[in-house]
C-alpha cells in the first residue's frame, strides 16, 4: 500500500514542480531585469517568486527524503528526465509540444525555458538518486515481541496511585518531621553547689584574715 501512494505522490509532484519552478524562475527573472533597467529595486517585488521556489524545494525535500518507498521519486524523476532526453531525439517536436499559452494566477507559465536550461533533468536526476538507498524499500523494523512489559515495583513500594500510606495511622515511635533544626532542651540544670565561706580552699571566698580579726576583737572591746 505504501508503494501505490508512493507511486502516486510521483504523478503529482512531477507536474507541480515543473509549474512551481517555471513561475519561480520566470517571476525571478523579470523582477531582476527590471530592476536593472531601472537602476532600483524594491525587494518585496521578489517575495512571490521566491515563494514559489520555496515551495518546489519544500515538495521535492518531502518526495525525496521521506522513507516510505521510492517508487515515488523514481516515477517523478523519469517523468522531469524524460523530456530532456527527448531533445536528443527530436528537439524540435519535444519543444513544440510543450504549452505555451498557460497562466496562473495571471502571470504567464513558461515551461519551455526550463526544459531548454536543463532544469528538469537536474531534478529529476536528483530524484532517481533516491532509488538506490536499499532502506527505502524495505519496512520500518517492528519489535518482535512487542512493547515491552515495565519491570515489577518492589513488594514493599506502593503504587504511585495507593494513597494508603496517608490515611494509616502514626506510629507512636516515629518522631514527627521537623526543618531540622535541633529541639530544645527541656530537662532543668543541676543547681550550683553553695558556697560556704571559710571551708574552701579559694582565696576569694571570703574577706582577708587579717581585717577579719580586726574586726572580731574591735567587737569584744565594745
């Protein structure tokens, strides 16, 4: 099936390149010559033919690249090389076959100059190059078995849509989350042992001796 429209994607894109390019060409070519004869130019003169361009080369990219089968390519190419070959055989009755009186959308179809310059068979040489890649005549490889099946999840994982685990209850072991900041202690300090004075060795803890008797026998005076 690929191959019958493959085929007939050919029928179709070797007639629509011949249009496209002759009006791309021609359309090019006259704003060109006019722009000299005039000795200015406005670009926006160009866009149409170029569109036309764009769009052959855009046709014979898909036609040429696409791996679907080549009998497409080959069908269009010997149809753009086969009027070229002709003028080795009867030039004149090849050319005199070629429309001349055609339009589209206005602007004249001038099919002879790109069969006298050799574009047709350019292209069209271009094309039947794409019959000798062996790939595109065979199909697109399939897996044998098919997809293959994901791996088992342990048995310990839920699965991503088992909400489960949220509605369980809490384990009174589990600490509960935190940011991580350390918790406080709560457990009170030991108190201060008392100091007593007279009874430690520290020389700070209490008055000198000697004022300390001063002071003791200036009371038993009294």
């Amino acid at each position: 099936m690929r191959h019958l429209w493959s085929f007939l994607a050919g029928l179709v894109a070797a007639p629509l390149t011949c249009v496209l390019v002759a009006l791309g060409q021609d359309g090019s070519a006259r704003t060109v010559a006019r722009w000299v004869d005039l000795g200015t130019y406005h670009t926006a003169n160009l866009i149409q033919a170029a569109v036309y361009l764009g769009v052959a080369g855009i046709v014979l990219g898909l036609l040429g690249t696409l791996r679907v089968s080549p009998l497409g390519p080959f069908v269009a190419g010997l149809l753009l090389v086969a009027p070229y070959v002709g003028l080795f055989v009867d030039p004149f009755a090849v050319r005199n076959a070629v429309p001349t009186d055609w339009k589209v959308f206005g602007d004249p179809l001038r099919l002879v100059p790109i069969l006298d310059n050799g574009t047709t068979f350019l292209i069209g040489a271009l094309l039947l190059m794409a019959v000798f890649s062996g790939k595109r005549w065979r199909r697109w490889p399939r897996p044998a078995g098919g997809a293959p099946a994901p791996a088992a999840s342990g048995a310990g994982e839920p699965a991503p849509t088992d909400w489960s685990a949220l509605a369980s209850p809490i384990d009174p072991d589990t600490k509960p989350m935190t940011l991580g900041y350390p918790e406080p202690d709560t457990e009170p300090l030991p108190p201060l042992p008392r100091r007593e004075v007279g009874r430690t060795g520290s020389p700070w803890s209490g008055p000198p001796r000697g004022r300390r008797d001063d002071a003791a026998g200036g009371d038993a005076a009294d």
